[in-house]
C-alpha cells in the first residue's frame, strides 16, 4: 500500500510506474466513501424538501406582497425546520449537506392559486413525513413528527386565509 | 411495563385532563367558541376511548382519571378559557411525542396523527403557529 507522502512525492510520469509495480490500483488508495445509510438519505431528502418549501415561499412572497405579512412568520418555522434537520446530519464525516433547490415549480396565477400550491406542498410535505417515521431513531422519528405536526397547522392556516379570500 | 403501555397511559393521562378543563373552558365560552369547544371536547372524548381500548387490548388497565385538575391559571372569561384551551393542546401535543418514540410503526404513525390533530387545535385557539410542536423548548 502507498502512503500518502508517496504519493504525493511521486511526479506524473512516474505514479502510474509506481502504482504498477506496488500492484496497488488507484482504487484501492483512493477508496470509494462510505456508503450513506438509509436513515441518512432520508434526512437528507427531509432536508431538501425543507429547501424546496422555503423557495416556494420566497417566490409567492416575491410575486404578491400582499400576503408577505400571512406567509413570513410560517417561512421562519420552514428555515427553523431546516436548521434543525441540517444539524442531524452527521455521517458521512464531511458530507456535503444539500443546499440547492431542486423543485421549482411555477407559482400560481392568483394570490388564492399561490396559497393553494402552499397549501397542497405543505400536505405533501406531511404525508412524506409521515412515511420517514418508520426505522428513523426514536428522537428522529419525534423531530419529524414534530414538523409535520407543525406543517399541518401551516395547511390549516393557508387553508383559513383562502377560504376568507 | 412496556414502552407502549407506558407511552400510551401518559397519552391517556394528558386527554383525561384535556377533558376535564375544556369542561372548565367550555363554562366561559359562547356561541361558535363555545361550539368549537364542545367540538373538541367531543374529539378527545372520542381520542380517550381508542386509548383505553388499545391499553385494554395490550393486557394493560387504563389510568383512571383524577376527580379534579390544578389549572396552570385562573379561568374567569373568554380569553383565559382560550388561552387554557391552547395549553391543554400544547400538553397533548407533548403527550403524543413520547408515542411517537416507541419502536412499534402503528403506533408512532398513531402518535403523529395525534400530534397534527391537537397542534392543530392549539392554534386554532391560540392564532398562533410554532416551529416544533410538542418538542421541548
């Protein structure tokens, strides 16, 4: 096996020379990292998904000012939500936490049409929630039912603005 | 005891005291106030019962509930019947969180459903929405 300061210390011409003769293929000095358990995926698509919601809200506040007031104090839970997820993660050792968006979708031509999309991305969010409770470790599984918990109130909440539209 | 059995019993415990002071709420309260807290009180009367059946169906005798309860304020009107409302809420969301820990799927999905339905409830009373609902400060 090659150590670290070999390779380092080796030129280009050289290393595949040297690779060659210590019989060590590059794979094996550079291992592949570690897999990412089920449980962590899923915190990291818990993650994303927080992303996904705050930029839907960011957008509907962008378009309509109007419902800046309504929708800013249930955005601050969302980047609560994200906060506390985030600090979860913690395998791999220097894992790339998501930060990118990856859901934008086109945001309602009305102010109701807006709360609508929230309000059904809200419920979506729940329900995925819900189905991350299964195997997560006891306090993972309390985090998420506590968001989706807090989530439902959001549906709740955009519901009541868009039935007094 | 279990983990489930004591979870549930705590549940059990919290919507025996829901009832108790939405029937301390429901005095001071009129007209649609008053008719949502019937409304709630009905639901946990209703939440009470499927406790008591899933303790007695896990071998377990279900906690009976106290004669009286030590309200954390004093009720005189509207508001503060609201306000209690909204707490008896919170302390069922918590209530339901420790369901949520146990290992047995049926019942964290069970326990989460709770969650939504009183954290639903506490803002319903209260206006207000919180990031965590039943988690400890």
């Amino acid at each position: 096996m090659l150590s670290r300061r070999q390779l380092l210390a080796a030129s280009p011409t050289t290393l595949p020379l040297f690779l060659s003769l210590s019989a060590c293929a590059g794979p094996a000095v550079l291992s592949a990292p570690p897999a990412v358990s089920a449980q962590t995926t899923s915190l990291l698509h818990a993650v994303t998904a927080e992303l996904n919601l705050i930029w839907i809200y960011n957008r509907a506040m962008a378009a309509y000012s109007g419902l800046g007031p309504a929708l800013a104090p249930l955005r601050a839970e969302h980047e609560a939500h994200l906060a506390r997820l985030r600090a979860w993660v913690i395998e791999p050792p220097g894992k790339h936490l998501p930060d990118t968006v990856t859901a934008r979708p086109g945001l309602g031509s009305t102010e109701v049409a807006a709360l609508r999309q929230l309000q059904a991305a809200e419920q979506t969010a729940v329900t995925t929630l819900m189905g991350r409770l299964d195997g997560a470790p006891a306090s993972l599984a309390q985090l998420y039912a506590s968001i989706a918990a807090s989530e439902a109130t959001h549906a709740s909440v955009l519901g009541a603005r868009i039935a007094s539209s | 005891m279990s983990a489930e059995i004591a979870a549930l019993q705590n549940a059990l415990a919290a919507e025996h005291a829901v009832i108790y002071g939405y029937g301390v709420a429901g005095a001071m309260l009129t007209g649609a106030s008053q008719a949502d807290a019937v409304a709630d009180w009905t639901a946990h009367l209703t939440a009470r019962d499927n406790l008591e059946s899933r303790l007695t169906g896990l071998g377990a005798t279900p906690v009976a509930a106290s004669p009286a309860y030590q309200l954390p304020f004093a009720v005189t009107n509207a508001a503060t019947a609201a306000r209690l409302a909204a707490v008896l809420e919170d302390g069922l969301t918590r209530a339901y969180l420790g369901v949520v820990a146990v290992s047995d799927p049926g019942l964290r999905s069970f326990g989460a459903r709770a969650m939504q339905a009183s954290a639903n409830r506490a803002v319903a009373w209260s206006g207000t929405t919180t990031a965590f609902p039943g988690m400890p400060g």
